[in-house]
C-alpha cells in the first residue's frame, strides 16, 4: 500500500510490510555510519554516553548555589557598601576643590601687625583628571615641566602615583612668580589635570628689622605626612600647611579657620561642565598678644649690644607683667627671619642654620636650661623665713667659706662678709649665709635637702611654666629621694650647691622670670601667656608675707648698695638680684641678671641671661638697665600707662 506520507516503497505480501532490499540500503546512506553503531532494527537510535542521575543533581546543585552566592555578594554590595560606591560613582562625576580660609592676623599689644596673609601663585595637579593614554599623560606632564623648569622625573612621579595620593590635590610649584603664572595660565586649556589657585602665604612684617619675633611667631609649612596622618580626620589634605613653632603651632586650631569646597562636574577628561555648589571657608580668629613690638626692638637691641660688650654671642631676654603675666617681650638671641619659611625654605639657608654651633633656631629663653646661679636666692630666703628657719634678725658669720672635712665651700669675697642678715645675705650675694640656712652648719638646723626642693617646685621650678608657646622645657630640681631611687646618695655637699643655686638644679629664664615677678606680687604664680587673656589663671605659692616683704627689701638693697648697682640710676626705683652659674670648668659662668620695678608697686620684671658672660652684674645688669629705661621712656609716652 502507497503512504503519501511514507517516501520509501514497501513490499506487501501475506505476512505484512517490508522495506525492499535496496530501500534498506537507502536508509542506512541517509543514517550515514551510525548503524555501524546501532542497529535500528532493534533498539531506538542514540548518539554518545549516558549522563548519571546523580552528576547531574551535583551540578544543577553547584550551579544553585553559585547563583544564591552571586546574589548575596550583589545584595551585600546593594545594601551595605550601596552608598560607598554611590560616592566613588559621585567622585567620578564631582569634582571637589578646596577653598582655603585666610588664617588669622596676629598683632602685638598696640595693634601692629606681626603676622598677615600676602596672595600667592600655586600650580596644582589632579592626578586622576590626567589623560588616560600614556603618550597624552606624558605629553601634559612634560609640557609642565617644561613651563616650571623642573624635572620631568619630579611631574612623573606624581602623574603616575597610584592609591589615595590619586584622590587629592597635588602641589607642583608654589610662589609661582606672575608672569610665569600667566603663562601657565594660557596654557591650561591643553594641560587637563592641572590647575593655578590663589592662595595665601603667611608673612612676618617686622620679622626682618626684629629677628627675635620669629621664636615667638614661629612660622607655617606644607604639613608633614606624620602630622597629616594625626590630623586627616580634622579635615586636613595633604597641600595643607600647618603651624610649625611658637604662636602658629600653639594656636594653630584658631589660627587655621575651617576649609571650604567649590563642587563642580566634569565630564570623563575632568573638563569642568557645570557648577554644582560652594561652601565658603571660614577665615581664623585674630590674636592680640601681650606682647610690645617696640619693648621687644628695643630689649633685642640692648642685648646684641650688651653680647658685644663681653664678646659673647649668646643670650636672652625676658619681659614681663608680675601683675598678670603677661610676656612683654621675649628675646632669644641669635635669631632668624621667619619669613625665610614661609611656603617653601631654601635647603641651603637650612642647612646654615641647622649646623650653626650658636643656635639661631633654638629659642632658649623658654628652652634652654642652666644653673640659676644666685637668683634663686631670694626663693631659698623666702622658703627659710617661712619655715622659721630664721627671722629677719638671724645672722651667720661670714669668713670666706665653710669647711666640712676635707671640702671647702667658698663665698665669692675673700675674706668673707663679715656678720650678715638675709637682707645683707641678698643684696651681696654672700654664699655662706645660704650654705647654713639650706644645710645647716655647727648645731644651725638648715632647711635640709627635702624642704629646699619641695619650696622650689612651688615656686615653679621643675616643671613648665604653661607658657602659651610650643618647645618650654621643665629644667630641673633634684631631690634626695631621686638620687637615692637611683641607686646614688645624697651628700651634705649636694644640699649646699643646691642652696646657691649649683649642682644638679636647672632652670630656664622664663622660670627665673616667674619666680622673680612671684616674690614681686607677694606669692602670686601666674601662668606666662603671650596672647591677651582677661581671666590669667595662677595658684598661690604660699609663703608668708613677713617673708615676700623681706625678700623684696633685700632685693633693693641690691641696688642700693650691692651687686646690683647698675641699675640704681633709673629714673624710677628698682629692685634686682645678680646671679653668676658655674657649668663647666673650662669655660666662662653663665651670667644672670633679675629685677623687677618700681619697688613699690611693681609693673614689669626683666630677666636678663648672657650665656659665658662672666659675672651677672658686669654683663647682664647693663642690658636690663637699658630694657627697663625702654619701658619707662614707652610708659610715658603712653600716659603713664602700659
């Protein structure tokens, strides 16, 4: 029977149909060679292996779970870093710029300014808007180079830095000249990346004429990448600059004032599109200081006069109110001109001053330590008529010195003072009154070792004064229990050196300063401050009146007729004591030299060092005449006011 729907002949006879014999021959040409394989006369046909029932449910398995997993990780992604990448995607698009604030203008007491913001030029680099084909990168990059007159290694390493240094602005040159900046300017258009900003640049008006400033100023640097990395969390970037010393340091906070942002979008190249927003920066807080611009020309010029009298290159000035104290005026001698660093510093003017064996960096009046000689005297006298140790009355008997075994402890005279009170005792400086009533001598019970460092320590000695400055030291008192902890002992001979100011005891200027304008006010400890402060914070230090009243009559017989007459020629009363330290036995004592005035109501205390001077009253009484002669000629001048 003929199927329509059948294309190959059957062969029909009683038992049913069959294909013809070459009709079979046919259909194994169309299978090609499969049924070499298999017959189809007897199974179905199948093409390759089996696939097992159970490898397939292991990989349907896997694959279910790689896609949960792929989910989970885009689900994390979504939710909880979603606003991280938000924010790159932003960045990508934004382009964030810092505004930088006008830091703070600093004026001394009258209002002169001595620290003020002057414009500058600054080529800036933003690595991430560079080309992103290396010969288009390298091309801006040299041009740049070209356009500075730096190194094309210098702009490369930049350019091609990789991480978070990406993600920030980039100083390439500073204090850009104009003309220079205007060319770079026109051609800015062909140099994507780079920017020119208008910054300020700190400048020290009176620096120059009163180098002495710039240990009080201090002066402002590119910040650091171990001070970024303490601050980055406070909103600093690694092109800001920071206060490096003095004033700028100190008051850094309020000085600084608070970064802005102009936001602007930019297409894939970093071409500026459009404006999005701007948060205006907020300039710093102005300081008004203590300090007298004036007091401080003139106490820096008494003292290089009075250095080149004695042939000494060394020294310093402190200038004070006892009322308050406030610092009229500091002087550490030799000095620089902070302006010198200020944006970028020269690294060979640096390196001059960095091996100067004089120091000019170090501000020694609030840093240096020494002996304090025979100023501190009149804080032993104090501690001694307090304790009742002695009364106004007692008297020792000067010879010359004091024997004790086979140690001899001499008084400066030969000979000796003959009978003395502690007023005689302070006005001439006569060691041996001091050596009885600090370690005491034949049956006299002196004050002993324990007591003369706990009345020093109240007077401040030992530790920093608070001053509102960076870089104070402490100096030091030594103490028996100290000695001892050490495994070394305590010897009578340590408590005398220790009760005429020798030994281990280390003090700087400003401490003898404090303890100067203490005995001047009748025990009041105030606080050192440079910037004006209507509310100074002190502590009392707790000796007797009898004794401050007897102390200050000893220091005006100084001047009357002791150690200290070089100052009694002032057109006002003062009252001094001479102070002359031994350091080192090849080289010349250390020479001191306080006061305070008027004697009667005390308004400023002068402390005067001239480091290898000799004696305190031939090299540093001098330079204290003549400060203390300033501050009178500039009290009158302002109507008796100062």
């Amino acid at each position: 029977m003929d199927d329509p729907f059948f294309p190959f002949p059957l062969q029909t006879d009683g038992k049913g149909s069959r294909l013809l014999q070459e009709t079979d021959e046919q259909i194994r040409h169309e299978v090609l060679f499969e049924s070499g394989v298999t017959a189809i006369r007897d199974r179905p046909l199948f093409v390759g292996s089996a696939f097992p029932r159970r490898r397939f449910t292991f990989f349907c398995g896997f694959a279910l779970l790689l896609c949960l997993v792929l989910f989970a990780r885009a689900a994390f992604m979504l939710l909880q870093e979603g606003a991280v990448y938000v924010k790159l995607a932003e960045a990508n698009r934004l382009r964030q710029t810092p505004l930088w604030p006008l830091r703070g203008i600093v004026r001394d007491r009258e209002g002169k300014i001595l620290a003020e913001n002057a414009p500058r030029f600054q080529a800036t680099l933003f690595p991430r808007d560079l080309p992103i084909r290396q010969e288009d990168k390298d091309a801006a990059l040299g041009e740049a180079a070209r356009l500075f007159g730096k190194s094309y290694a210098d702009l490369r390493s930049i350019g091609y830095a990789t991480g978070t240094v990406q993600d920030e602005v980039n100083i390439v040159a500073d204090d850009i000249p104009y003309e220079q900046a205007m060319k770079f300017a026109v051609a800015l258009p062909h140099l994507p990346g780079f920017n020119l900003e208008t910054r300020a640049r700190r400048q020290y008006p009176w620096s120059e004429q009163a180098p002495s400033l710039s240990h009080v100023l201090g002066y402002v640097g590119k910040i650091s990448q171990e001070e970024y990395e303490g601050k980055k969390d406070r909103g600093y970037r690694r092109a800001d600059e920071i206060g490096k010393t003095g004033i700028e340091r100190f008051y850094e906070p309020e000085l600084r004032g608070e970064l802005g942002e102009r936001v602007n979008e930019v297409d894939a190249h970093g071409v500026i599109k459009a404006f999005v927003g701007e948060q205006t920066p907020k300039d710093g807080e102005d300081l008004s200081l203590t300090l007298d611009l004036s007091l401080q020309i003139a106490a820096e010029e008494a003292l290089k006069t009075g250095l080149a009298r004695v042939h000494k290159t060394r020294g310093s000035v402190v200038v004070s109110d006892p009322r308050d104290g406030s610092i009229l005026a500091l002087v550490s001698w030799p000095a620089f001109d902070n302006n010198a660093f200020s944006g970028s510093v020269s690294s060979t003017l640096y390196q001059n001053l960095v091996h100067n064996q004089d120091q000019p960096l170090f501000p020694r009046a609030m840093a240096g330590s020494y002996p304090s000689g025979s100023t501190v005297k009149i804080v032993i006298s104090a501690a001694a008529l307090t304790e009742g140790i002695i009364t106004p009355f007692t008297t020792v008997l000067s010879v010359g010195g004091i024997r004790l075994g086979a140690w001899f402890f001499p008084d400066w005279k030969v000979g000796g003072h003959g009978i003395t009170n502690v007023r005689k005792a302070i006005a001439q400086s006569v060691n041996t009154f001091f050596y009885t009533i600090g370690g005491g001598y034949q049956g006299f019970q002196g004050l002993g070792a324990d007591r003369l460092s706990a009345w020093m320590k109240r007077f401040g000695l030992g530790e920093k004064t608070g001053i509102d400055l960076a870089a104070e030291v402490s100096g030091s008192v030594p103490t028996r229990a100290e000695r001892e902890r050490g495994g070394g002992q305590w010897y009578v001979g340590d408590t005398y050196n220790l009760s005429i100011g020798q030994g281990d005891l280390l003090v700087t200027p400003l401490q003898v300063n404090s303890y100067t304008s203490i005995i001047a006010n009748g025990g009041y400890r105030y606080v050192p401050h440079v910037v004006a402060n209507p509310h100074p914070s002190f502590t009392e230090v707790g000796a007797t009146d009898e004794a401050y009243k007897v102390v200050r009559e000893g220091m005006r017989d100084c001047v009357t007729g002791g150690s200290c007459r070089t100052v009694s020629f002032l057109p006002f009363p003062v009252s001094a004591k001479t102070g002359t330290a031994q350091w080192n036995s090849n080289k010349e004592t250390h020479a001191w030299f306080t006061a305070y005035g008027s004697s009667e109501h005390p308004e400023v205390a002068v402390t005067v060092l001239v480091e290898e001077g000799g004696e305190g009253s031939v090299a540093s009484a001098p330079v204290a005449r003549e400060v203390l002669d300033a501050w009178y000629r500039l009290r009158q001048a302002r109507g008796g006011k100062f």
